[in-house]
C-alpha cells in the first residue's frame, strides 16, 4: 500500500478493520496515542481475544497507519503521518455523506500511462475506483466536482499528475440521459447492495438509553465500520443518475440516527476504560 493513500483492504468486520475504526474514531480524542492495554481492552469489548488484536495491529503497522510509541512507561501505538492524512480523508467521507444537487458541477479525469509504469497505472485505476469514479472509457473518468482534491491527492501520491489531465464540467452532453451512461459508468447494482447490507444489518439497533455503554459502545463502532467504506465507493450521484427507490438516502439517514444515538456514550465508555 502506497502509505500516503487508503487502505482497501481491510474488510468491513473483520478484525484488522476493527481496529482501524476503533483507531479511527477516538486515537485523536485522547492525544494522538494509545495504550496497547486500552486498545486490546476495547477489542474485548467486541468479543475479540488479545492475541488476534495484536495480529490486527500488527497489520496495521505494516500498512503504515500506527507506529509504536512509549509514553510515561507505557508501550502504545500513535498514528503515522500518513495515518493522520487517510483518517482526516474519512472523516470527510464516513461522518457529512455528500450528495450532488441539481446544477452541481462533475470533473472529468483523462489520462495516458506508459506500458512501462503499468504497475502504477493499475494502482491509479484501483484508487479511483476505491473514492467513487465512473469509468467512461479506457483512460477516462467521470467524478462529482467535489471529489476533485482526493483525485488529485491520488495522482499526487503516485507520482502520476503529468500523465494526467482533469476538467471541469456543468454538464456532460451525450446521447440518451444521465441515469442509462450512470449505470454504464458505475456498477449501480453493487452499490445499491452495499446499502441494502447496511440497512439489513443495523436497522434494529435500539436507541442508546436501552443499552449498556459497552453495548452501546460494540453497535457504534460495527456500524461505522459497516458504514465506513459505502461513503467512498458511492460517489453521491444526483437523483436523475439513479434508479428509482434508491436506498443510499435511508442508508445515510439509518448511519446518522445510529450516530446520534450511540457516539457520546460509546465516547464516554472509551474514556473509562483508560
């Protein structure tokens, strides 16, 4: 993994993504470090022994997201520089989902690399699909105006920006309408899956003061981590691009009642077990 780029591999429920998330939401909150007891102690709350933690966390070093760091005596993990960038991308993704309105502009990326770098120009197309882009034709791609500072941050990161052109668009002219070329551009039928997976597996999540804070801890750390990678993959699309009855707006309004409910008590369980 390119360390100054998101991981896509770590799959939502799995431990290693577990821990990224647990990572993800509070390593900040409590100064940018934390004890490899706190960490483990918060896994068991999941119901994950210390021995499969620290094979997760391990990953994760490799992956160049935590780094080992020693505070007061204590042995713990702080985030890597590369580590503060990707979180601070998902925050932007997992926590405002973003959609595009009537008007709003697309940008549109060409580019041409050589065979001899076709390593990187594999990788350019796994990351640009990995945010959320619409492959129109071979070397070029369609994405909402919005995420044009993450195109370029990817083209950036794999030294790729001269190979690269990148446009901005009111509007797309084309034969036929915007939903039939959306469909050929984004495989709408996984995406609409991957919300139908959300909503089936956290649409009976009780409200906070029906739980226990460690429960409540446990449903909102798996639902951010079930919630987690749709924001990138779903770019956003506006309305006239979509099928009818598209759950991505029940999906987002299911993560953000979850959230409203169970962040502050799961916070403040974190902040006990320190």
């Amino acid at each position: 993994m390119n360390p100054a780029l998101d991981d896509l591999d770590a799959r939502p429920g799995s431990t290693t993504s577990l821990v990224r998330t647990i990572v993800g939401l509070y390593i900040r909150e409590l100064g940018g470090w934390i004890s490899s007891t706190h960490l483990i102690a918060l896994m068991d709350a999941l119901g994950t022994s210390a021995q499969v933690t620290r094979t997760a966390i391990t990953r994760l070093k490799k992956k160049g997201i935590l780094e080992p760091r020693t505070m007061d005596g204590a042995v713990g993990f702080a985030l890597t520089d590369a580590g503060e960038r990707i979180l601070a991308r998902g925050d932007r993704r997992i926590f405002e989902p973003r959609s595009m309105e009537p008007g709003d502009p697309w940008c549109l990326l060409s580019y041409s690399v050589p065979e001899a770098e076709r390593e990187r120009r594999h990788q350019l197309r796994r990351h640009l699909h990995g945010i959320g882009g619409g492959l129109v034709a071979p070397g070029l791609w369609i994405f909402p105006e919005y995420l044009r500072t993450e195109l370029w941050e990817i083209l950036q990161a794999l030294e790729l920006e001269d190979h690269a052109t990148v446009f901005v668009s009111q509007s797309p002219e084309m034969t036929g309408n915007m939903r039939g070329a959306a469909s050929t551009w984004w495989d709408l039928e996984s995406l609409a899956a991957l919300h139908h997976a959300f909503i089936a597996l956290n649409h009976a999540v009780p409200e906070a003061e029906d739980s226990e804070a460690s429960e409540s801890f446990a449903t909102y750390v798996r639902a951010i981590d079930s919630w987690r990678t749709i924001p990138y993959l779903d770019p956003g699309l506006p309305p006239r691009c979509l099928p009818e009855q598209w759950p991505g707006r029940d999906s987002a309004g299911l993560f953000l009642r979850i959230q409203a409910s169970h962040a502050g008590p799961a916070r403040g369980f974190v902040q006990a077990l320190r």
